[in-house]
C-alpha cells in the first residue's frame, strides 16, 4: 500500500510520548490555540513521569517567593555554573531560571497540576550558590477517579516502593509513621487507617486511587490534557518521521487499528522517554557496562530509544558527551520468582544510621548520605573490573527499625528474603562476608573504623551527615548525627547494589526551544525534542531534588509556546550545542 492510501489524521502538533515532557508540551500548544494528537507505544499512559518521585527542581517558584525563602537568580546561576563546570548552557539554564516559574504558574492557573513546596536542600548546598531550601516542589497527591474509564490507562507506580501497592509521599511526610509503627501509639493508628483505606480502595477499584508522587503529576497531567480533548492514543508506537522537502510533516504510526499517517502542520515533538533500555546505545555510553559490569533501570522497559533514532535518521544529532550520561541510581533485583526480577530504586534507605555501604573488598567507598547520582557516580569510579557493585550492610537492629532496599522494617518478616537470595545474613560479620561474596577481612576491618568514630557520631573516612542534604533524609531522632551510628551486634545483613539510572542524560541536541539541530547546529525544519529525549541542561550532574522533571516541563512549555508562535525571542542556538572533540556518535 502506498503511503498516501493509508488513513491519514491531520493535526497541528503530534507529540511522541505521554510523559510530562510530551504531555506538558501538548498542553500548552492546546492552551495556545493549536490542535494536537499524543501518541504513546505503550498500552497506559504517564511514562517515566508515573514512576517519579514528581519532584520538580524550580528555583524562585511562586511557592518559594509565597513561603519568603531568600533565593536571587544571581545565586541560582552560580549554583549552576557551579554545577554544570564546562557544560554550562547560559541561554538554555536562564530561559529555564526565568520560565520555571511561569511555567508552575501556568499550570496551577489553567489546568489540574498543583503543586506543594517541599523541604528539600539542594543536593550539594554547601557548593557556590546552593541553598538549603525552597528550590524544589512536589505535585499534590490526586484521586484518579477524577480520570473516571481513563483511569486504567494511568500508569501504575512502580511496584517494588509500594507496600501493597500503597503509594507513600516523596516528601517524607508519612513514612516517619510506617518507621515508628510499632513504638508510637499515634503512628500506629496512622497506618492502621491509611492501610485500611488502601485496603478498601482494592476492593472498590483494584488499585489505589489516592496517588503521591509522580503517579499524581501525571495523573493531573493526563487529565488536563483530555479535559482539553487532547487524544492520547496508546499502544500506538511511531514507525518513522515523514519528511517532505526537508522538513518533518508527520510521522507513521501503528495503532489497534493498523497503519497510518498523522499529518503535522506545525511540528513533531519526540518524548519518547531516553534510551535507559537501549541496550546498544548503553553499551557505548555507560562506562561501567564498558567495563562489563551490570546496569538494571528501573525505569519503564520502553524507553529504548525511540526518539533518538527517529532523530537521527532525519538528520539529527545524538552524542555521548556528559562524564554522567545518566542520572545514576543505586538499584538492588528484586526477585519475583520464574528469574524474573524487580528494581527497587535505594532512595532512602543509604542515609539512615547504621547502614554503611562496601565494594567486593570489603571497602568503604564514598559517603552513603550523599544523593543517588552522587553515589552512583562514586561506583562507576570505584568499580573493580566488571564489578561494579557494591553491598550495603547493617545489623539486626537496625534492619528492623529502618528495612534494607525491598526489605520492610519490623514486625514485617526477613526470612523469605534471605531464602529467595535478596538479602544475604551471617551471624557473624566474616560469615555475612562469606555468604555475600565479600572480602571478609576487608568488611571486618571498614566496620571496625567506621564505628571507631561512629561511637561519637562521627564518619571519619567521609564525612557523612555533614550537609543539610545528608540530614534531609536521615533519621532525626538519632544524636548526634542523624546519619551516623555504630554497625552493632549480629546477626548481619547484606543486599547487594547494581548500577540503575532515573533517565538518561546524553540525548538529541537542540536549541533552546527544543528544535532538533542537524550536523552543522541548524534546526530541522517541523522537528522538536523535549523530556529526556532532549539532552539536560545539567550537563551530566545532578544538582538538586527535581532537577530532571523541573526543566522537563518548563522546556516542554517554552517549546509548547513556540510552536504557538509565543516564543520568538528565545536564543535559537544553545551554547550546550557546540561539538567537543571528545564527544562520542551515540
């Protein structure tokens, strides 16, 4: 069949991936006057937006300015040269500083997403122009029956950081109760009510309705983008970009009901998501899968790097430039039985006192309390030939107060988690070294200095709880360092920690609107990037809590408003588009 018999769709703007990247960008075109259509390959809609924490990094946001947090963009600016050393993007990181803002206003203004500010420090607050506050926002926890039918297209949480598929607050705020369960009478009763309300939501609905996090931003998302009657056709996966004459007019796309073509007047928009399950592409842009060692993301399985060859084979660009092509995060395998396998992303577990994390020698290796990125990177750099792994370890009391990775604290159960091979457990610290693999004369030694200065809680080797990012998620009841205490009496446990990431990144190069640039950095006429098919304007660090959704969606508005003929004056050219001799063809 000829391209031109098939059914074909016109609109103004098609955008590839339902994500808050596409979702924020088709919103805002729609809200502009344009006619938009989202198309999205898997069967549910959200991407990697649903698994988030729905943290968004937007320094001098209207929640911020409300609250009265001294904060100046002379101080943000700094805090991202800093930050970003050699890739620092001047035009692209001031449209971000100077459209965050607007974009948050915006959106609580016109449509379903609101937000709640949060207490979250910069992840490195002490560096030139950090702040201990105000620079991060959280999207306020929705009822997806506001979604009525489409509410079984949302996608649903990542299973391994639910408890019972019970989603808990990114901002800390309930999880004090699931700790202090069993030792305080009002905890107690918190969660009892909150597990029976998740109980009788089961029942009712086969879900949990009363979502948190990133489940709740995309779920706002969603509907106020089909409040809009913007159309998200899922399990419809883009075949190829149509190009005429040299620009981009649409794309093939096959749906339940075949092949077809969608006709875009003004531009195609790729938010396919990254390529953290490109297998190829990681293979040549992870070192430590260079070096042979294993990469398990807990990000969605279909984030394969869509965007990215559809870029490319209409002319774009898509370099490994960053040291951190990735936004790291320390993963352990959950097993599911049948050798399959789950990721639970360690987010929370590393600052708590009495956890200390090791290489295969037994060594320590890095602060376990700084951020997930940070420690990641940490590995990549310590990683002993293709190990790149490392093993947190803590005693039995400590496990029951806190829990280790999928682990729950107490009175939940430990034993099938040592039988299924999750957790590994010695009643001595040589015998847990030798059931983990791990050099036991290397774990006696690190935990016997740790606990040298962890006495007095202090981390002598790196420094831990030093930061107010540190304390942020430690255990504030713990004196005098909520980061640090001692590794006590056995028995012991070990869980063993593989490389994962949050999303990639490296991407597509573009300017600061998102228009995808050729070979010689001029624009592909009718071609857009946002989220993270877009490479980051933080230039392969990770500054702060939100630092990937935050300029996803003020990009993927500043990019909305130019396909609506709203953003002119924006630079056309990003000083993050220049080519580096060391950059590495993705």
């Amino acid at each position: 069949m000829k391209m031109s018999d098939l059914p074909t769709t016109e609109c103004d703007v098609l955008v590839i991936g339902s994500g808050a990247g596409g979702l924020s960008t088709a919103i805002t075109a729609r809200k502009n006057g344009l006619d938009v259509i989202v198309v999205e390959k898997e069967p549910v809609f959200g991407g990697t937006t649903a698994f988030s924490g729905g943290v968004l990094w937007i320094p001098l946001s209207p929640h911020a300015k409300k609250a009265g947090y001294a904060d100046t963009r002379e101080e943000v600016i700094r805090y991202m040269k800093a930050e970003t050393g050699r890739w620092y993007d001047g035009p692209a990181v001031e449209a971000f500083i100077d459209k965050g803002p607007e974009m948050v206003a915006f959106f609580e203004r016109e449509t379903e997403v609101r937000f709640i500010p949060t207490l979250y420090p910069d992840y490195h607050p002490d560096a030139e122009g950090g702040a201990d506050i105000g620079r991060s926002i959280l999207a306020a926890p929705y009822d997806i029956r506001e979604l009525g039918p489409e509410m079984a297209r949302l996608r649903p949480p990542l299973a391994t950081i639910t408890f019972i598929g019970m989603m808990f607050n990114s901002a800390n705020a309930d999880l004090k109760h699931f700790f202090r369960f069993t030792k305080s009478f009002t905890s107690f009763r918190y969660v009892v009510k909150r597990v029976l309300n998740h109980l009788k939501e089961l029942a009712l609905y086969r879900r949990g309705i009363n979502v948190t996090s990133g489940n709740a931003l995309a779920a706002r998302l969603a509907k106020s983008a089909l409040d809009l009657k913007i159309p998200i056709r899922t399990s419809t996966p883009a075949q190829e970009l149509i190009v005429h004459d040299g620009r981009v007019t649409g794309a093939m796309v096959k749906g339940p009901e075949g092949l077809q073509r969608i006709v875009a007047r003004k531009g195609v928009v790729l938010a396919g998501g990254g390529f953290s399950h490109d297998t190829q592409r990681i293979a040549r842009a992870y070192p430590h899968v260079q070096a042979g060692g294993e990469h398990f993301s807990p990000v969605p399985r279909g984030n394969t790097g869509d965007g990215a060859r559809l870029a490319e084979k209409a002319g774009g660009r898509v370099e490994i430039r960053f040291s951190s092509p990735a936004a790291w995060m320390p993963t352990s395998k959950v097993p599911l039985g049948k050798g399959e396998y789950g990721a639970f992303p360690h987010l929370l577990d590393r600052y708590k006192p009495g956890i200390i994390g090791v290489l295969k020698n037994g060594r320590r290796f890095t602060n376990e309390s700084n951020s997930y990125h940070d420690v990641g990177a940490a590995m990549v750099a310590a990683g002993q030939g293709p190990d790149t792994g490392m093993w947190l370890v803590c005693d039995q009391a400590t496990i029951g107060k806190y829990g280790l990775g999928y682990a729950k604290p107490a009175p939940m159960p430990l034993g099938p988690l040592v039988r299924n091979g999750y957790l590994a457990k010695g009643a001595t610290l040589r015998e847990l070294a030798q059931n983990a693999g791990i050099d036991p004369d290397g774990l006696e030694q690190s935990v016997r200095e740790y606990n040298e200065g962890a006495v007095q809680g202090v981390d002598r080797q790196f420094g831990r709880g030093t930061t107010s990012f540190n304390r942020y998620l430690a255990d504030p009841d713990n004196k005098p360092n909520p980061c640090v205490a001692p590794v006590g009496d056995g028995p012991y446990y070990a869980l063993r920690i593989v490389m994962g990431d949050l999303g990639t990144f490296d991407g597509i190069t573009t300017d600061v609107v998102g228009r995808v640039l050729d070979a010689q950095d001029q624009p592909i006429a009718g071609l857009y990037a946002v989220g993270n098919d877009r490479a980051s304007v933080m230039g392969g660090n990770y500054p702060g809590a939100g630092i990937t959704l935050g300029p996803i969606m003020t990009f993927g508005y500043i990019t909305g408003r130019h396909l609506a003929g709203l953003e002119p004056s924006l630079s056309s050219r990003s000083a993050n588009t220049s080519k580096e001799a060391d950059a590495i063809p993705a």
